[in-house]
C-alpha cells in the first residue's frame, strides 16, 4: 500500500479499474446534483484560523465514538451494492476499517449480508436498517444484529421516497438495492412511532440517520436517540440542501449535548474531519471516499485511505497549534471563499479524471 502515497491516487486507481456503470454509481448524486457540490463548497468554504508557537511535538489523533476507542474519529457510513465496487463488498470494507481502527455502519442493502459481515470482523459496528417490512419484519433484523454483536443499530431517515439518480437512469442502470420494488411503501410509512417502540424495547444504541434541521433533532432527543446522524445521503435523496457541515451547528444547539452528534457528506481529506471535530461533531462519516480504497486495493486500500487520512489530520492539528482533538474549538475555523467548484475538483485539484456521457 505504499504506492499510494496520497489520495489522489487511490481515486485515480478506482476510476481505472471500475466501468462506468459503478463509476457513476459511486460518485453520482441526485437529479441536477447539487446537493452534492453544496456539501463539499460548505467544507471548502470554512477557513482555518492558526495559532503558533504552542508545543505540539505529541500529536494524538485518537477519539471515542459511541463508548468505543477509534483510531481517529472517522467511521465507514453505511452505502449499498459495495460488491459491485470490490470483490468482497461489504466484508472488505469492514475488514479494512478494522485492519485500521474504527467503527464501521454496515448497510443492510450491501452484500454480503450482517451475519457473513459480523464472522468475518471483530470491531466495533452497527447495523443500518432500510425499512422494507412490518414490525415483525424490523424485529427480525434487530435481533440478528444483537445476536451477531453488533454494536448499534441505525434507522436512515431521509428515504421516505427513491429519488431520481439521472446517471444512472440515463444509462438505464439499477443498483442492486433497487431491483426489487418489494417493501419501499414500509420506508415510506416510517414515523416516530417506529423510533419510540425501538426505544422502549430495546437498550442497543440507536443511531438516526439522516437528521437535517434542529427541529428533527430535538424530536430525536426526545424520544432518546443516542446518537444524532447529521446527513442529506451525500446528496443522493433530496436536491438542493445546504451542505451537511453547514447543517451541523443548528442541529448541534438543539441536542445541546444530550447525544453524540456525527455528519457525513463529502468529507475527503484530512482537514475536512479536523473542521468537523472543531465545529462539534463527535466524529465524521466517509462513504464514497473508502468505495475509491475498496475498488483500488480491496480491505488493504480501505485501510490505507484512512491512514492517509490520519496523516493528513496529523499535519492538519499540528499546524493549528494543537495536540488532542478536544483542544479544537470553534474558534479555529471562520468564513472563507471556496476557490473551485464542483463535487471532487477541491478535494483531488490534480487528478485528470475522463469526462464520460451517459
């Protein structure tokens, strides 16, 4: 893994070996995809704020997430048909973030399946749940993934209805999660009432995904979510959202440190997670980022994305005068003028990716 010496080249290694169709699958968004490029403009738009001659020759990047020890706060948000992006799918992905250090959130529409991914890992995971069945249905899934030693569970809240992936309807091409219109009237069905009846049956932590405005969150609050899951599906489900970073604040006022707070969408380097954990979140959710590490080197390139991943944040704290993650403050970022456009041109400024139609 040592030919890798930087990001970029991981992405340029997953675009050579991936066709189009899982290509576009991975990297695409929603209709005009703009909630997709307003993600990462809301990151490239925060400016860091420096301080000097503070001694930060020990610099740990470690944190904990959900009670548990992570190597640095960043976890594997759960994304759907991995196999068709690595031979071993799902399981190289947990592989790679336990070969690493941290959490893992397995989607239940990615293969193979909860109890192949949880005998072939030992780390820390949850289990993320689309609702395709009754309450007997979900009850089932719950108590597989306790049985199977999964850490927590995860409702995804923010796909009441699929929304419309132009490049893949253009190709005529259906993810393996969509091939089947069995069960999506039950997704659409969910209410808080599905959020109480988990929490009065069961003491596994509970994680939403999805949460958008303070008004949601505070709802989550009161029916005892442990964990608050900032996220607009990286610009996959509804168009024309704010930029996830950007949601962050409002959301964090309103838990007001009743429950963990994390956010995914569009987080690709180092300094990205750093702005994060200095804005308040507990940790940060990667998703396409580890499906260029899965498709370049399987559960090896995994790993690898997250310790380039480690050194950049390394570099990043040390150069704004910290040593821990819990000296970063709000007061290390600020306003800044966001210098490119588009969904990755920011983050990989060098890569020379085809421009291909449909």
């Amino acid at each position: 893994m040592s030919d890798f010496q930087t990001l970029h080249e991981i992405v340029k290694a997953a675009r050579a070996k991936l066709p189009d169709d899982a290509w576009d699958y991975l990297i695409g968004a929603a209709e005009t995809e703009t909630t997709n490029i307003r993600n990462r403009m809301a990151i490239d738009s925060l400016a860091f704020r420096p301080r000097v001659l503070r001694d930060v020759s020990k610099i740990d990047c470690s944190s904990r997430f959900m009670g548990k020890p992570m190597r640095i706060p960043v976890f594997l948000a759960p994304m759907g048909s991995l196999h068709v992006i690595g031979p071993e799918g799902a399981l190289g992905a947990a592989k790679g973030a336990e070969r690493f250090g941290v959490m893992s959130f397995l989607s239940s529409v990615a293969q193979p399946g909860l109890e192949e991914v949880a005998s072939g890992t030992k780390h820390p995971k949850v289990y993320q749940l689309y609702v395709r069945g009754d309450r007997a249905w979900v009850e089932d899934h719950v108590r597989r993934a306790i049985a199977c030693g999964y850490h927590g569970f995860c409702f995804t809240v923010d796909t009441a209805i699929y929304s419309r992936r132009e490049r893949d309807i253009l190709k005529r091409y259906l993810p393996s999660g969509r091939r089947s219109a069995a069960g999506f009237d039950f997704q659409a069905g969910m209410s808080w009432d599905l959020i109480k009846w988990f929490k009065d049956k069961y003491s596994m932590p509970l994680v939403l995904k999805g949460i958008a405005t303070a008004e949601d969150a505070e709802l989550a609050i009161a029916h005892g979510v442990d964990v608050v899951y900032v996220s607009n599906h990286g610009g996959r489900q509804l168009d024309y959202c704010t930029g996830s970073i950007e949601t962050l604040s409002e959301v964090l006022k309103a838990v007001d440190g009743k429950a963990e707070v994390v956010v995914d969408g569009a987080f690709l380097r180092g300094n990205d997670i750093v702005k994060a954990i200095a804005l308040g979140a507990k940790a940060v959710g990667v998703g396409r980022l580890y499906g260029f590490g899965l498709a370049a080197a399987g559960d090896a390139g995994v790993a690898r994305v997250f310790e380039l991943l480690e050194i950049e944040m390394r570099i990043c704290m040390g150069l704004l005068g910290v040593c821990r993650l819990d000296e970063l403050s709000p007061r290390f970022v600020q306003s800044g003028t966001a210098v490119r456009t588009g969904a990755f041109a920011s983050a990989f400024p060098f890569l020379k990716l085809d421009e291909h139609s449909y």
